[in-house]
C-alpha cells in the first residue's frame, strides 16, 4: 500500500521500524554491546510487557536520533519533500520509552514552515474507520481531526491498488501549508499529521 501512495502522490516513503533497527544496531556498535543480548532484552520486553532499564535507555537515545535523521533526510531530498511514514510497529513498541515523543517531535517539525519536512503522512492501518488512529493500540495524537487526517475508503485502496485512478483525478499541493485534507469512509487511515498536503478527491469518492 505504502508503495502505491508514494508512486500515486509522489510523497518520499519512510519505513520507520527500518529506521530505528539500524539507529539501534550502530548505537550497540558504538557502546560495544552485543546486539543479540539486545535482542533478548527486547523478547523479555515483549513477554512480560516490563521493559529494562538498559533497553529503554538504548531505545530513547535512538528515537531521538531518528528524529534528526528524518530531518537530515527530509532535508536532503528538497524544500517541499512531504514523507510517508510507515511501518511503524517499532515506534508503537518503544511508545512509553520515545516512541510517542518521536511522533510528536515530527508533527511539530512538519507543522513549521521553516523546518523539515514540509509536509508528513503518517500510514496507519484500521480495522474500524470511525475509531481513534492508533499504532498497535496507541492512540496516535491528532491536532484537528476535521483538517487533520484522511480516510482511505473501499473504492480508493481498489483503484490505488489497479492503478486505475485518473492521474486528472488527485492532486497534491504539497506547497499549500495551512490547508487541511479530505476525509473519507475507510478501512486503512492515512493521517496527515500536518496540513502541508492536501488531497483533492475525485467524485467517486463522497464527502463526509
């Protein structure tokens, strides 16, 4: 789905769990710990829902420095770069430890206009279309729900996915900061975490 949103709209994908994997890897090569016993800590994590103390510091020093790299990358790719981010499973596992603190560090980037990037989606799945937006059961922050966040509907992720959406049909004024974003009825949300993107829906697609 990411795939087809960044070759539909033009957007710069982000996979943030890839992200983070390699920020933790070169954080455990630089303090010289072994990975595997990262790896440990992070299944005794997931098994007892309690995390250490040594992995909640390695994973909060990476969140952090993931937060300039997406600003580095951002920067890197142009002035009006607007990133997808997905996969973000990771960033919903580390949540209490940085994960809800990087989200927040990107929304407020992107919602500045002198800061990068210009504009940021955030992917997130949804089995029901009318509940909160939420990463594994984290409630993701949302500033304005009526300007802030779109929902993909059926009949979208359908001809996103055939590839038979009119090109007349959509457009993307990444350079339309303030502006907020259609909404639809849907099963996968796409939340635009700042109003740099605006989604022009054709009329097969009802208004809400």
């Amino acid at each position: 789905m990411a795939e087809r949103l960044v070759e539909r709209f033009g957007v710069t994908p982000l996979a943030l769990d890839d992200l983070l994997l390699t920020t933790l890897r070169e954080l455990a090569q630089e303090q010289r710990a072994p990975w595997q016993a990262l790896l440990k800590a992070d299944a005794a994590f997931a098994a007892s829902g309690s995390i250490g103390a040594g992995l909640a510091s390695y994973a909060r020093l990476a969140l952090e420095r993931v937060v300039a790299r997406v600003a580095e990358l951002a920067a890197a790719a142009g002035p009006r770069t607007v990133l997808l981010a997905h996969r973000a499973g990771l960033v919903a596992r580390y949540w209490e430890v940085g994960g809800r603190e990087l989200l927040v560090a990107l929304q407020n980037a992107a919602g500045r206009p002198a800061d990068a990037p210009h504009g940021l989606w955030l992917l997130v799945p949804m089995e029901d279309p009318e509940a909160s937006p939420a990463l594994d059961g984290r409630t993701v922050d949302v500033v304005d729900r009526a300007t802030g966040w779109v929902v993909l509907d059926g009949l979208f992720l359908k001809e996103l996915k055939s590839g038979t959406w009119e090109k007349t049909g959509v457009a993307v004024g990444s350079a339309c900061r303030g502006r907020g974003l259609s909404r639809h009825t849907a099963t996968l949300l796409v939340m635009g975490m700042v109003r740099g993107v605006e989604i022009v829906s054709v009329p097969t697609l009802p208004y809400i």
